[in-house]
C-alpha cells in the first residue's frame, strides 16, 4: 500500500494515505468482511475449476469435494488468476505486464520523516525503477520493477539488480549501509492496464489485477482494484435485479469501469513511454532539478492526472526548452 500526498502549492506536502505491508492490508480487509452479516467468507479452499451451466457457475476445487453453485462470479484472484486466462481468453503479454521483486529491510536511513514514498528513476534500471517505501517499525518494503519485454529481450536477473543496487549505486549504498534484509526477496507479476481489455462476460466480472487494472506509469494497483470491486458491486446489484447476467447486460460494467479509470490508465501508458526515451527523460529531470515549479509539479505527477495531462502534451515541452514553465 501507498499513498498520495495531500499537494498544496504554498505547503509543503503531507501525507494523505497509510502505507503497511500487504499481508496486514488483507487481514485487515478480511476482518472487515467478517463484520458484515450478509457475507459468507469460506478459508481454507482453493477454486481451481469452473463450469458454466444454464442457471449459473458451478465452482469446485481441484478434487471437487469443495462446490459452490452460484448465478454470478466476481473474479478477484489476482494477477495469475486461471479464470482470466480460461475464460475471459486474457493472456499475459510482454508488453503490457511488469516483473518485480520486492523485499523487506529495517534500518535504511534518510527515509522522510513523514513516510513519503521514494521512487528512484536509475540509469541502470530504465526503463524500469527502483522504490523504497518506509513501513512502521523502522522497516521498509524495497524493490524493482521493469517490464517483462524488456526484462525477458536483456535475460535480467532482478533479485540480482535489486542487491546491486542497494550495495553499489553511489547514493543509495550509503543509505543502506547499516540495513538488514529481513525477509526473501519475493518476485511477482504486474498485469498492466496499457491495453484495453473486455473484462466482463457471461455471468462474469473481473475485478483488480484480475482484470489487467495495474496503472503502467506507478504500478499502483490497490486504488484502481478498489473502484473495480465497488463497481463490479454495483453492477451485480443490478443484474440480480433484472434477472440478467448475460455478456450484453454485464458489458455496462467494462463502460463503467473504463469511463472511471481509462483516462488515467491512457495517460500513464503515455508516461511509461517516456520512461523508455533517456535522452529526453533525462533531460526532464535536470531541468526539473533546477526549476522549483517544475519539480514540484513532477512529484505531484503520480496521483495528479490533470498534470499527467501536461507531462505528454508536445507543448509543455517547447515551453521547457523555452524556459517558460
């Protein structure tokens, strides 16, 4: 988890967000379902088959001793689910899919004291980047993401990257001078939204990572999966009310869902793009360095769409070099 700054020109920025490890963010979202009578919450199975029949999904685990029969699935199991790729006919591709390996150290010092998130554009990583966000306790989530094109064109080893970066970058080696690695360095799989993708059908919803949500540019992906999990909600609603969860009626959700995100999601492709053009990233950041407006405006880039907007208009950049923004 991350979160925004609360950006206010003549203030300095302070947080807007909490930023905790993943497995206290699920129980956390896992004891708030407990809350709520009209949910049933089943641990401890697995859904690893799933058959379409006239009145509904009947869903089974591997053996079939575990079933459930129901007349809509909201599919919210993440960036490998099986049903995205057996049903909804989603695959992963090179191009629009990040890998990442993340990994957990306590004492990495000059972390803000107010918990700002750090994302580090390095020469070694482009077009990928390498992030550092403070957890309570002293401890800090740290890790790289590249594209898998990119990774997989190189044959990059990013468990590799992630220790070289910490032991031998000019700047960040002291910062993790006295720093422990406290846990595995974990890799996984970030499904990208830079494609869009038909995430609805027959009796079906993809919600989150499950349906390609990722934003391209931050990789943030909890925001984007907490729209599509309200909306998908709101669209069941409907459907159960109508009695139809056929494709057609179910499509409305995908309307809905790329009206809310697709602008944002268009945008930061655009942005990732850059990332992979040095010269001209570069030279962005040595200007931004010099220029306090442009800096400021660079650090709100990530949660401001409108000055997303900005960043990839061919205007902004004459003005640059004009030195008028």
């Amino acid at each position: 988890m991350g979160y925004k700054p609360n950006y206010d020109k003549n203030k300095e920025a302070t947080a807007a967000g909490f930023v905790c490890k993943r497995i206290d963010f699920d129980n956390f979202l896992v004891e708030e379902m407990k809350l709520c009578n009209s949910i049933q919450l089943i641990q401890g199975q697995s859904v690893d088959k799933y058959k379409l029949g006239e009145d509904g999904y009947l869903l089974s685990n591997a053996g079939g001793d575990f079933q459930i029969k129901t007349q809509l699935v909201i599919v919210a199991n993440g960036a490998h689910s099986g049903f995205t790729k057996e049903v909804a006919n989603i695959h992963m591709e090179p191009k629009h899919y990040c890998a990442g390996v993340r990994a957990y150290y306590k004492n990495v010092s000059g972390l803000h004291k107010d918990g700002f998130i750090e994302l580090h554009f390095l020469k070694t990583l482009l077009p990928g980047y390498f992030w550092i966000f403070p957890l309570p306790n002293g401890e800090a989530n740290v890790g790289v993401g590249i594209l898998s094109d990119t990774v997989r064109k190189k044959k990059l080893n990013l468990k590799k990257m992630l220790l070289d970066t910490v032991e031998n970058d000019p700047l960040l080696k002291e910062r993790f001078k006295e720093a422990e690695l406290i846990d595995n360095i974990d890799g996984y799989g970030l499904p990208l939204g830079s494609k869009k993708r038909v995430i609805s059908g027959e009796r079906y919803m993809l919600v989150g990572d499950a349906a390609y949500l990722i934003d391209p540019f931050t990789g943030e992906g909890i925001g984007n999966a907490l729209y599509s999990g309200r909306i998908a909600a709101e669209r069941a609603v409907a459907a159960i009310a109508a009695n139809d969860f056929s494709a057609s009626f179910l499509e409305s959700y995908d309307k809905a869902i790329y009206a809310k995100l697709g602008s944002e999601l268009r945008l930061s492709t655009r942005l990732h793009k850059l990332v992979h053009k040095p010269i001209l990233f570069n030279f962005i950041l040595r200007v931004g360095m010099k220029n306090k407006q442009l800096k400021e405006l660079m650090s709100c880039m990530f949660y401001e769409i409108d000055i997303r907007k900005k960043l990839t208009s061919p205007i902004f950049y004459i003005k640059l070099l004009l030195n008028k923004v």
